[in-house]
C-alpha cells in the first residue's frame, strides 16, 4: 500500500484583508468624503467591503469625537488705526503676567468654541 503524500500544513491562512490596516482605511474614509456619495453608493462604486467599511468609519468617527482640543487657538491679527475703539468686553491674565484685551464678540465665541 503506497503512503499518502498528502501533509497537513500549521501555517496560517492569511486573511483577504490583511493589507487593509489604519493608514488604509483612513485613505479610503478620505476618498469617500470627497467623492460626494453615500457610504453604500462609494462602497459598490469601489468594491469596498459594507460591514468593513461602516466599523472603519464608525471607529474613527469615535477617535475624532475623543481628541484633545488644540491648546493654542489660531487667532487673526489686525495692524492699523481705528477711529473708533469698542469696549473690552474680556480680558484674559495670561501666566507670563500679560493681559490679552478682547474687544471682538465673534473672536470670544471662537475661543470658547475651541476650548470644548
């Protein structure tokens, strides 16, 4: 009787979707936002896997909900002369010992936007 040649391998199955890391996803998440479709319409468009595509955006939906607000707010620096100066309306004592003078509603607002 001739012995079976058949050998049973340990190795692993690599996964059909072992290319498709963070970096991979996150340029996918990228392309569908500027392609100006619809998950399912950019998902059958580009033969992107649904339930893959949904957990990807879905997680990093969730990282951008849970980042840090920035620190430092950019803020728009006029020169020049007025005529006309507006009250302050908020002055800020900064740790250096200087006071930041904010005589702008709009310029507050974004401030306190940016600080949630």
């Amino acid at each position: 009787m001739a012995k079976s040649t058949k050998q049973s391998s340990n190795k692993r199955t690599h996964s059909p979707y072992s290319h498709e890391d963070k970096s991979y996803w996150h340029n996918q998440i990228t392309e569908f936002k500027q392609s100006g479709l619809n998950r399912k319409a950019f998902c059958r468009r580009f033969d992107v896997n649904y339930d893959r595509f949904q957990y990807w955006y879905r997680k990093f939906e969730l990282e951008k909900k849970h980042q840090p607000t920035p620190a430092v707010v950019p803020i728009k620096l006029t020169t020049g002369t007025t005529t006309r100066v507006n009250p302050v309306l908020c002055s800020i004592r900064l740790t250096s010992g200087a006071t930041l003078y904010l005589h702008d509603m709009g310029l507050i607002q974004s401030l306190i936007k940016g600080a949630h």
